[in-house]
C-alpha cells in the first residue's frame, strides 16, 4: 500500500482559526480510574487542520454533513501547482488540460509553516469557480485554511463554489506531493448537523 498523508496531525499544538476553540485531547476516564480501559476526548472546531465545509457552515440553508454524498472525497484526483499567486482565478487553468478531472487539488505552498496560522493567504475567485463549475469539476482541495481571504466576511469563493456544485477541502498538507494524477480518500465523520468535519486525506498516485 503506497497511501500517502496529507493531513495535518490533529494534536494540541495545531492551529486554529483566531477565536476558534482550541484543539484539545485529554484522557477523560484514565485507566487507574476506570480499572480496565482509557477513555479519550477531544474538544475542537470543526474547521481545524485537514476538513471538509458542509454548504451549512456558510449558509443557514446549505446541507450539514451527513446530507454530502462521501464518494465526493473518494476517487481520482488532479493535483496542479499554483505557487506564488495573490489570488487564483480561471485563467491560471488555461495553461491544465482538465477534461475528466472531477477532483481538482490545488498546491499553492500559500501556507508554508502550518505551526504557524497565516495572517494573509491566496485567494480563490468566484472566476475560479465558474470555471470549475463549467469543467464538472465538484471537489476542490488545497493547501489553505480557506478558499477565501483571511479577513473575509463576504464569503465570496464559498458561495461561487457551493452555486457551481463545487464543494471544499482545506488544509491539505502537500509540500511532499508532485502534481500529477491521484486516488483521493478523504471521507467525512457522519456528524450529523454538522457544518464540516475533520478528515484523514490520503493520496496513492496513479501515474
Ligand atoms: N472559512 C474557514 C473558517 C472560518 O472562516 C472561520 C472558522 C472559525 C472561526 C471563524 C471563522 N471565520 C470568521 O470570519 C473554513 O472554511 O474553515
Ligand atoms: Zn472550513
Ligand atoms: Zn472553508
């Protein structure tokens, strides 16, 4: 098996969002309390590390997790490089030939020390997501905590992607990854009302 990680390790040193509620595990029953077993438990955002955002996570009426098909996160994936960009828009794809890509993964290197949360990122275009609306693309991943501005309040790329069909995958770790043609399985927890979901995102190349 040549599973590659591209997940942030969820301990309690990982960033969050500024006032998002801090990543934390502790044993809550230890064994010497319980006599046969240790009991974990873990408070956290839903939007920490390696995610997927349900629709609902930017409006009240969008689905909540358990309502997204999982096969959106499992199967062939395209990782393209995008580095050094301000913002990403549809024409940095003219240079892709992206027909039958349904997965896109965007590696931008916009977040370089994930130990540290990014005061200014690249942003994602409502372009953009036209564009890979019109491809058939409807999975969008990326080395990003947002497909939006830091100090977005609008929401412009979330909304542009959820009208296309194009749903979300942030906080990918892929320093370690070539561009090229992939097997994608980054399955949500059923967390019923959710508004995301913490994922393990792995990749085995295809090429
Ligand atoms: N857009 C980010 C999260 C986000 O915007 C956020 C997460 C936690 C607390 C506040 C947030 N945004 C505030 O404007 C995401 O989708 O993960
Ligand atoms: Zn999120
Ligand atoms: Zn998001």
């Amino acid at each position: 098996m040549t599973w590659i990680d591209v997940s942030q390790p969820l301990e309690d040193s990982i960033t969050t969002w500024p006032g998002d509620t801090a990543f934390r595990y502790e044993i809550a029953w230890p064994m010497a309390d319980s006599g046969s077993v240790n009991v974990g438990k873990v408070t956290m955002s839903l939007h920490t590390g390696t995610h997927i955002d349900a629709p609902f996570h930017f409006d009240d009426a969008g689905q909540r997790v358990i309502d997204l098909d999982p096969g959106l996160y499992i199967g062939p994936a395209r990782v393209i490089h995008l580095p050094g960009r301000e913002r990403i828009e549809a024409t940095d794809l003219d240079g892709f030939d992206l027909t039958g890509v349904e997965r896109l993964i965007l590696k931008t290197d916009g977040w370089p020390n994930k130990q540290e949360f990014p005061s200014h990122i690249p942003e994602l275009t409502p372009s953009l997501a036209d564009r890979l609306g019109e491809l058939g693309i409807y999975l969008i991943g990326l080395d990003l905590p947002s497909v939006d501005a830091i100090d977005s309040k609008e929401m412009a790329a979330h909304h542009a992607l959820a009208r296309n069909g194009v749903h979300i995958l942030e906080g990918l770790v892929l320093d370690h990854i070539a561009p090229g043609d992939y097997e994608l399985n980054a399955v949500p927890l059923p967390i019923v009302k959710g508004d995301g979901s913490p994922v393990r995102a792995l990749l085995r190349s295809l090429d």
